[in-house]
C-alpha cells in the first residue's frame, strides 16, 4: 500500500472518478489541497475572481457534457458560504457539483478560530450531502461516495469539508485498485409504462412535457423517437427545451406564464391528456393550477419519489429515471405500432403546427433606440442551430427564450429555478472549458452582467473564448415590470450621467470600457441595422484574440415582455405578428 496524505488520495479519487478539471482559488486553510494537485498533477485548474464565480463555472461545465462533474475548490470561511449560492443553483436544477472547502483545524473547530464556519450546517439544504471530514483515512472514502451520491437518483451538488490537519495527515491508500461506486437509477416496470401508454392512447389531444431530467439522463433522442412512434407532440420545459429540435414537426412550443410561446400556451389549452418525463410542473411553467390541469389527464413520470403529487396529484405516477422510462416507452410503442394499435394523431399535430405558423410575436423593428426583440431576430440569423446559449434570468432571459431557438439538448444552459443574477458570465466560462470547439453564446441585462463581470478576466486569462450579446436598457427591467402593479417605479434605474463617457447619453456604466480593462474586446451598438455586422466582427475578434467578446446593444428604456399569471391570461404589450415579414426568424418564416 502507499502512503500519502489524504489530499494526495483525494485528488487521485478525482482523477479516477474522471475529473480533469477544477475552478476555484487557493486560501490558507486548502492550501494542502492545492499543493496535491500540483504533485499528483491529472487535474488542471482555472483560477476565479470570486469563489461563487467559480460554483457557477462549475455548474456551466456539468451542464455542457453528459457525465461531467463540475468541481469548485475554495478555503476555509467565506469561500464556501460564498458558494451557496452555486450550491442552491445546482441543487435547484437537479445539477451534479462538488465543492471542496478547506476548514480550520479538526481540535479548534468549536473554539471559533479563524475563518472557520459549520459550511456542513450551513451547505445542508442546499446540497445532497455536505460533511466536515474529521478522520484522514475517511477522505478518499468520502470522495467515493460524493460521486455515488452525486450520481444516484435525482443528482445534485455535495459540498467535502476538509479541516487543514486532515488534508496534511499521511494515510494508507491504492488508487490503482481504486473504483467508483455504481450509481442507483429507479426504474419504471414494462406494467407501469403499459399502463401509461394505455392512458395517452385512450386521450384524443394527449401531449408529452419533455423536463430536464431527460437532457440529465442524456434521453432526449428516445424521447424525440417516442414522439415519432406516437405522433404526440411536444411541450418541453425550459430545462427541456432542446430534447426535441425546435423545427421538429412535433415540437409544439413551450409553455408558461414568462419563457413560453403564444402557441404552446394555445396548445396546452387544447389538450386533453399530458404525460410528464422528468419535470417537476414549477409554477412558471404551470401558472394558475386550476387552468392548467381543467379538462386533463396527467401521467407523471419523474426519478424523485417525493416529486410525484408535490405540486398536485396526477392521475398516475411512475419513479423512474427519464432514459430508463423511455426505454421501456419506445419498446412498447413499437410493439402496439406493428400491431395497429396506437392511435393516428396526425389530426392533432397538424393543428398544434398551424398555431406554430400563426400564432406569433412581432421581432421586425426599426426603432432606435433598439427594441429587445430586433435583438433575438438578429442572433438567430446571425448563429446557426449548433449554437450553446447561456443565460439566467431577467427581461433578457424571457424575451431570449421567447424568440430564440434551440436544436439540440444542453444547448440551452439556464439556471431555471434559482435565477442568481451574476451567473452568465461565469457559467458561459465553465461550458467554453467544458466544450473548446462549439459557437457559445451568453445573453445578460445590464444588471446580471454587471454582478460578476469581474469573471471576464478568467476567460482572458484562460483563453475562454466565447460571444456575450449584452442588452442595455439601464434598468432592472424585470423588477420595474414586476412594480408596474405596485404602481411605482423604484430603486430600479440604473441610468445615470457618466462623466467619464458622456456618448452613451445617461445609460451610466461604460461597459466597453470596463470589459476591455479586464483584457476582453467590446462592441457597442446603437442602431438594429448594425447588429448583424457586429456580431460578425464579434466572431473575428474571439477567433483572433481567444477571449471574451461583448457586444452591448443600447435599447430603449422601457420594454414590457409578453407573461402573466394565467396560461389563459398571457399580456401581450407588444404588437403581434401579422405576416411572416413581422417575425423573419421564427421556426415558420425559416421553414
């Protein structure tokens, strides 16, 4: 057996568990750490600016590639109270990160030393496990079953704590005998899916909500394949969007009360049956319960026990991994197709496609300064369909999932659920790192760009190139929108006269200059006829320069983006699309 210290087994733990890469930065209390992955090597590192920054590269790099695990190491204290906010990220979406904290000495852990902090008490709710390791020989033992943990039915982040003294102690440890341990998948019974099958066969209108667990468990061809067999269209979810190519014939748009499409909406409202796969029916997707579910049937298939009948009762619920679910679908679909009995839907797709034709947003405008929509128009003209975006929440957020579209799964990166302004940038990193040779797109606001726009050094730094497309209203655009029921306008304009660059008219930040000052370029636009042409000039200049490249479009103050409460209630503030010529970039203007 050999010997080494526990963080020496530790990191070739990582290296076996097929880790390559890490994000964070070095402290005085993992300084251990740090010093073992430079001996025993295998491991490479991309040094944040700021410990949250380096949870949500870590969540960006999970998300891009089947099988990843992102990993984010900070020291003792504040380094890992400033990664909850990765934590509950993850947590939120179902996403697999390891976070490794540095700790204060095992003895003095009750006698407030230091920077330290119960990071175990306070990581707890946010994570599947998190543990202060107090024993060195446990060490490689608890990285063993972080990953099982990680891995095994609904996944989700782990936070290791590692006290300073326990990195250091030498223990006895083989890592060429080393395995990981199998992960737990549920399964559906060939019962359970007949059953199911049986119900969306009896339904006249019957649709399939595609989730992201489908896109975790790497399913999204079976459930394209299943759509095919059954002729049944599909809804995904924002996390899901992406399982289905958004010009497949069965794609029938997504659906809520913010990211959603006119005709989704339209489409659920005339269903009569939905089977469920992996999603969890977050309240952005369903809106008020009672339209939502009125005159419907729900099957609901999801990998968490405790996710079937929280939001409300469907009429049947199957525990079981997406890909193991569909596996069991497509085989049986197949069988009752050869055997004449599954029904003929084409009917229902025809007119689920023709709201997909008519039922659209107006994107053709001329104003200046720019209207948001212009935006979307341009960027999918301007990136073709093997595009990554990357984004996370605001006005910039809705109206991108609204007008942009999607090809292909993990080509929507999206915190869904916990929304920390802040995460664009450094998740954008995690998938350039992830992911060297595809297009990688962010879309930010003013606003969540700004929180950790220090981050853009990393990619100078690193050589993680990639195009930011950065809305600029000056405004917390969808707080000020949220207000408009409070009546007022409050504490949300960001605008104000810089004096140090008066040509940007009182939208205050100079964002150019700020971006080039950490070793990125920028391009400002003012008017909609140049925003094609900057992002050509964007793409040559990541090319030539490997970094970051920002292309700020000024917009006007105010917008107010479709959404509501209801799915039947959606406000519509903008003017709608009449022909094809008012929205040249939609799934039916291309076609």
């Amino acid at each position: 057996m050999a010997r080494m210290t526990a963080a020496e087994a530790a990191v070739h733990v990582l290296r076996k568990e097929g880790v390559d890469v890490a994000f964070g930065l070095p402290g005085a209390a993992i300084n251990p750490f740090y010093a073992a992955m430079r001996k025993v090597g295998g491991v490479d590192h991309v040094l944040a600016r700021h410990v949250e920054g380096a949870s949500h590269m870590a969540e960006g790099y999970t998300r891009t590639q089947p099988g990843n695990i992102g990993v984010c190491i900070g020291t003792s204290g504040p380094a890992g109270t400033d990664m909850i906010t990765g934590l509950y990220s993850a947590s939120a979406d179902s996403i697999p990160i390891l976070c490794i904290t540095g700790q204060a000495p095992a003895s003095k852990l009750h006698k407030e030393d230091f920077q330290a902090v119960d990071i175990q008490a306070i990581a707890g709710p946010v994570t599947k496990w998190a543990i202060t390791v107090r024993e060195p020989a446990q060490v490689p033992r608890a990285f063993q079953q972080a990953f099982q943990i990680m891995r095994s039915s609904r996944p989700g982040p782990v936070l290791l704590d590692l006290p300073i003294d326990v990195q250091m102690t030498e223990i006895e440890f083989d890592p060429d005998t080393y395995e990981p341990l199998p992960a737990y998948k549920p399964a559906a019974t060939r019962a359970q899916i007949e059953k199911a099958l049986g119900m969306l066969n009896e339904a006249d209108k019957p649709l399939l909500v595609a989730g992201g667990g489908i896109i975790n468990a790497d399913a999204s061809d079976l459930l394209t394949e299943f759509a095919e067999l059954t002729g049944v269209p599909v809804i995904p979810t924002l996390m899901g969007w992406g399982t289905i190519p958004d010009d497949h014939e069965l794609m029938a748009g997504m659906v809520g009360l913010q990211t959603s499409h006119r005709y989704g909406n339209a489409t659920m409202l005339e269903s009569d049956f939905v089977m469920g796969i992996g999603n969890r029916w977050a309240n952005r997707h369903t809106g008020t319960l009672d339209t939502y579910t009125e005159g419907r049937k729900f099957v609901h298939v999801d990998i968490e026990p405790t996710q079937i009948g929280r939001i409300f009762g469907p009429d049947y619920g199957i525990v079981s991994d997406a890909k193991a679910a569909l596996e069991l679908f497509v085989e049986v679909a197949k069988e009752w197709k050869a055997e004449g009995k599954l029904k003929d839907r084409r009917q229902w797709a025809e007119e689920c496609q023709e709201r997909k034709r008519t039922l659209l947003r107006k994107t053709h405008f001329d104003n200046v300064p720019v209207k948001p929509q212009r935006v979307y128009e341009e960027m999918n003209k301007a990136f073709g369909k093997n595009t990554r975006y990357v984004s996370t929440i605001g006005l910039s957020q809705i109206a991108g999932a609204q007008f942009l579209h999607v090809y292909k799964p993990r080509h929507w990166i999206n915190c869904g659920q916990a929304g920390p302004l802040g995460w664009t940038i450094p998740a954008a990193l995690g998938v350039r790192r992830a992911d060297p040779d595809t297009d990688i797109v962010a879309l930010s606001g003013d606003y969540d760009f700004q929180f950790m726009i220090e981050e853009l050094a990393v990619g100078a730094q690193f050589n993680l190139p990639y195009i930011h497309v950065l809305v600029n209203n000056s405004y917390l655009g969808l707080i000020r929108q949220a207000q408009r029921g409070f009546d007022m306008d409050y504490q949300v304009q960001l605008s104000f006269e810089n004096i140090n660059c008066p040509e940007i008219n009182g939208y205050g930040v100079d964002h150019v200059s700020v971006v080039e000052g950490l070793g990125c370029k920028a391009i400002r636009v003012t008017e909609p006829d140049q925003i094609g042409a900057a992002f050509a000039e964007a793409r040559d200049l990541m090319k030539q320069y490997r970094v970051p490249v920002v292309v700020e479009v000024i917009l006007e103050r105010v917008t107010n983006i479709s959404m509501g409460t209801d799915l039947a209630g959606i406000n519509e503030f903008e003017d709608l699309a009449e022909n094809v010529a008012d929205a040249p970039s939609s799934i039916a203007a291309l076609r």
